[in-house]
C-alpha cells in the first residue's frame, strides 16, 4: 500500500509521516521537503498540471490530503488564495488520485459549521459556514461528493501538535512575554492532538479503505472547552501566576467569524471502526510534556 500524504510538513502531516511509516509512504509540499526519509515531491496543489505529472509518478493507492491554506484569517483578508488552495487545489489532487485509483481521506473542519446549534454536530447537521475558510473546505466537500470515485471526508477540530503554529504554542510564548492574556471565552469547541488523529487516521486506512465511494466523519478528541478554559488548563503548572481575562469573540474582533460552538458528534465513526480518542486534557498534558522535554 502507498500512501502519499500532501501537506507533509504541515504540523498534521509531519505526524502522519511519523504514523504511517511501516507503509511505503510519500509526501508533497510546496517546500523544500522535512522528512529525508521520504520520496518526496516539491508542488503547489493550485498547479492542476503539476498535481497530476506528480501524483501520476507516485502513483499512490491512498491519498491523505492535508495541504491547506489554514489561517482563518488570512483567508479572510485572500478569499481568492483561499478558494484556489483549499477548493480548487483539492479539485486537483482528487481528479489525479481518481486518475490512478486511489483512495482519498481529506482533512476538513469544523468550521464548516454556523455554531447556531447547542448540541454537539453529527454528520447528518447542515453545514453553513460563516467565513471564507469555512466555505472554501465545504467547496471542497461538495465537489468530492459529487465527483469523486472514492473519498472519505473527515472534519476535526482545533489541532495542535508538535510540528506547526498552533494555539498553545502561541499561548505559551505570550504567557513568557506578559503578565496577563485575554482569551476568548465564548466559543466551545474540542482540541485535537495530531499525534492522536493520525493514529486514528491510520486505523480508518486500514480498516476502511477498500470501501469505495463517499464517507464523511467526524473525528476529534472527547471532552469539550473554551480556548480560555483550554490556555487555564496549559497554564495552571507552568505558569501559575500569570493573570487569565475571559473575553468574548466580538471584542477580539478577528477578520474571520468562527462558530460558537464547534462540538462534534463522534457516535459514527466509534460504531463503525470503535474509533474513540482520549480525552482533549489527557492529550493535551502529553503534548505539554513533549514540548518541555524538547525546549
Ligand atoms: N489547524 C487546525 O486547527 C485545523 C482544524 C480543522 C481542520 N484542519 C485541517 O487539517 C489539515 C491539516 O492542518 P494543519 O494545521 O496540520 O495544517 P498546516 O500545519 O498549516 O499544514 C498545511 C501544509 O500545507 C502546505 N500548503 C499550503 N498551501 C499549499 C499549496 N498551495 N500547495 C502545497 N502545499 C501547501 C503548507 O505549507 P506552508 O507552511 O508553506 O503554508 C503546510 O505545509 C488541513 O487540511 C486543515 O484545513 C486544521
């Protein structure tokens, strides 16, 4: 089996590459490559012709597609650059992977939600997406709904891992800069570790991936929070003195709209691969004590 993972030196792709390394695995970035160890291709996935002169010479049995333009609010401020990344450059690598018969798992977002719902999303919930990357991930969505042979479409929630810019790396190097942070305290959601939705990824491309046509999940660690409970949690040991202001989402006043409430649903995905993470704090103090090991 052949896997090539597209984004592989994103923060979710480096664990993927980590993951699935007993498979014969290849990556593609628009970088210069991360992983030595891999057959690597450097390509904008918003070049159609490079896409498929890449995928046709790799020729991989499973495409994960993590290659995305992911800061929300720079998608804002380039809805073109958004669009032609995550829709059109998504168009790209699922028309190649059709090309040569794969399989394809894209990495879509909770963001595709209007966070109008109190309950937890499930998959049957109908997405409306309240900012340009929202809408452009859905874009994407549709058109491997209705076009491609075989897709599987998995929506999580904000990641954090090792390898790339996330939340509480950001709140970690404020909290060494200043005496208090305001964080927003009006949008709930569930952090997601990598190194644990990659482990799942793996269990779903070897328990699933011979079942073609459309699949969508949604998969994320358990449990629920405010990214102001999530910074009090990742502070409360290393940084106990530092003052914590709950604020809402209007005085933060970002470009991009995000839900209120971004919870999901995972009864599907644990009935049909018994796949069920841990709990977001659980893995949120492993990923504390990697970070500290390592700096
Ligand atoms: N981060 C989250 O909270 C979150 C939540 C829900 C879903 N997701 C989805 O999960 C996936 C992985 O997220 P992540 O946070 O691990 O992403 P990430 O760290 O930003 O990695 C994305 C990778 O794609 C590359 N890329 C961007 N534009 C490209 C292009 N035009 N052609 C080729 N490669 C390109 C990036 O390169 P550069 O570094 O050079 O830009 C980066 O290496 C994405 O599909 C994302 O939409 C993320």
């Amino acid at each position: 089996m052949r896997i090539l993972i597209t984004g592989s030196n994103g923060m979710l792709g480096s664990d993927l590459v980590a993951e699935l390394a007993p498979y014969e695995i290849c990556g593609l970035d628009r970088h210069n490559n991360r992983h030595s160890q891999i057959q690597y291709e450097q390509v904008d996935i918003t070049d159609r012709t490079a896409v498929l002169k890449a995928v046709t010479l790799l020729k991989p049995s499973i495409i994960v597609h993590a290659a995305a333009f992911t800061d929300v609010d720079e998608c804002e401020l380039n809805p073109t650059q958004a669009f032609s990344v995550n829709s059109k450059g998504t168009q790209w690598v699922a028309e190649a992977g059709d090309s040569c018969g794969a399989t394809l798992f894209f990495m879509s977002t909770d963001y595709v939600f209007d966070g109008t719902k109190q309950l937890p999303y499930n998959e049957e919930d109908k997405p409306n997406p309240l900012s340009v990357y929202g809408r452009s991930k859905f874009q994407a969505e549709e058109f491997l709904k209705s076009k491609c042979r075989s897709s599987w479409i998995l929506r999580t929630s904000w990641l954090f891992g090792m390898n790339g810019k996330n939340f509480f790396r950001t709140i970690a190097q404020l909290a060494r800069e200043k005496k208090e942070l305001r964080i927003v305290d009006d949008q709930r959601g569930v952090p997601t570790y990598t190194k644990d939705l990659a482990k799942a990824i793996r269990i779903l491309i070897e328990r699933g991936s011979r079942a073609k046509g459309y699949h969508l999940y949604h998969i994320a660690n358990t449990g629920e929070t405010t990214w102001f409970q999530a910074a009090k949690k990742f502070l409360e040991k290393t940084c106990p003195d530092i003052k914590l202001i709950p604020i809402s989402s209007q005085e933060l006043n970002r470009p991009a709209k995000r839900p209120l409430n971004s919870v999901f649903n995972m009864e599907r995905i644990k009935k049909d691969f018994g796949i069920q993470l841990r709990r977001w704090d659980e893995a949120l103090l492993q990923f504390q004590s990697e970070v500290l090991k390592k700096e």
